[in-house]
C-alpha cells in the first residue's frame, strides 16, 4: 500500500533529510543501495560517528547540553544510559542544527536508512526506564521539536509478518529472532511497527509538511520504489 498527499512541496532552499524506515526485514537497506545509483539527486548520509576524531567536537558540545536534563530524570532504581544511547541522545539533540548549517553550503536532500525515527524508536523501546516515564515528556517533545526544519519525509516500507519473518532468517546477517519461534518474530517485529507508528504520528501532527510514503516491499519492487520515491522528491 502507498499513502501519499498530493502536495509535493519540500521547502526548497532547506537541507531536507528523508529517513527510510520500517520492521527488520521491510528492504530499508536494498532501498538505500539502490538510491546510489542516484546521487546527482540525493545524497546518502549517516549521523555522526562517536568513533572519529573529527567529530569530537559535536559530540562534547551537544553532550553538555544535554547533560543536565539526563541528570535531572536519572532515578537510582534505573539503568544508566550506555555509551551508545548517550551517544544516540547527543545525535538526536544536536544533529538537525548541524544539518540546518549545511543549508548554507547548497547540500542536497539527503536520505537516511537510520535517523531520527529509529534513534527515537530504539530509545523508546529498549532505552532507561527513567527516560520512558511522564518526567520525561518534555525531553522528548524537545527533541521531536529540533527536527521541526530538517525533517521533511519519511518512506515506511513494510511487508507481512511471514514475508519479513523468512527474509530475517534467510539473509546472512544476524538477529534477535533469526532462530527464535514464530511468535516471537511476529511480536519483535509488531513491537517496532507499534513505536514507529506512534512516533509518525507525533511528528506529523510537530511537524507542519511532514510527508508519510507508505510501500508493502512484499508486493512492490525495489525498483518501482525508488522510481515513486524519486517523482515525490522532484515535485
């Protein structure tokens, strides 16, 4: 199924970021590869790495930032946030300023297969318990907020349990339910589809302008994907 308005408008003059997003399985990567093929329209980007020295700096700055809101919501009888979520929350508080920058230097749109809707997602799902409690909602209201410029679409790929299901346990790669029950796939995977569907509708209804295109990968082909994302993306 493919859901989307008729209004193409894209706030020229803006970087605009694009997210691909969707339960394992749904063909995000595949989409991504193939969107290569197209970099004098797009232009393929990640978040900053925590690992590179050059990019140091954004993490030190926006991790100050952030710090004393984490230190107001920590509770005793809760986890710490690990390396990676803390690095994760750096990236979901500082990245869209750094995006806005770029509108400057005439940056393309660029396509995410992992950005603020997955780094909200895996918070939410499997983050602190302290951090998914009410004293936390203006935290992430705040961070919702800062995507409000930057944030322009999001294409969900999606597919049945089964579909997703075989492909999980037939690629190479590894995962949490490659081995495990069919129940349980069916419940990860329905568990992600649930936080992704909440987070969209909170920011469709913070985001003025933000486009959902929704496609079943079970029934349409990479290629008929991309061919549709393109035309929305040049109207």
């Amino acid at each position: 199924m493919n859901n989307a308005s008729s209004d193409c408008r894209m706030r020229p003059g803006k970087t605009r970021v694009v997210e691909i997003v969707g339960p394992a399985g749904a063909g995000k990567t595949t989409l991504y590869q193939a969107l290569n093929c197209y970099t004098e329209t797009v232009r393929l980007g990640n978040f900053p790495d925590v690992r590179k020295l050059v990019d140091a700096p954004f993490f030190i700055s926006n991790g100050l930032q952030l710090m004393p809101s984490l230190l107001r919501l920590y509770r005793r009888d809760s986890r710490q946030l690990s390396r990676r979520e803390f690095a994760w929350m750096t990236i979901l508080n500082g990245w869209p300023a750094l995006i806005d920058a770029e509108s400057n230097h005439g940056h393309k749109l660029i396509v995410l297969d992992q950005g603020p809707v997955y780094l909200l997602a895996e918070m939410q799902l499997f983050g602190p318990v302290y951090l998914r409690q009410r004293a936390a909602a203006s935290l992430w209201q705040d961070l919702c907020s800062r995507w409000s410029t930057a944030l322009r679409m999001v294409v969900w790929l999606d597919a049945p349990d089964d579909v997703l299901l075989d492909r999980i346990r037939t690629r190479q790669q590894d995962h949490l339910v490659k081995t495990q029950p069919a129940d349980k796939g069916y419940e990860f995977l329905d568990r992600y589809r649930t936080e992704y569907e909440r987070l969209l509708t909170v920011l469709t209804a913070k985001i003025e302008g933000l486009r959902v295109l929704r496609f079943d990968t079970g029934r349409q082909k990479p290629q008929d994907i991309v061919n549709r994302f393109l035309s929305e993306i040049s109207c």
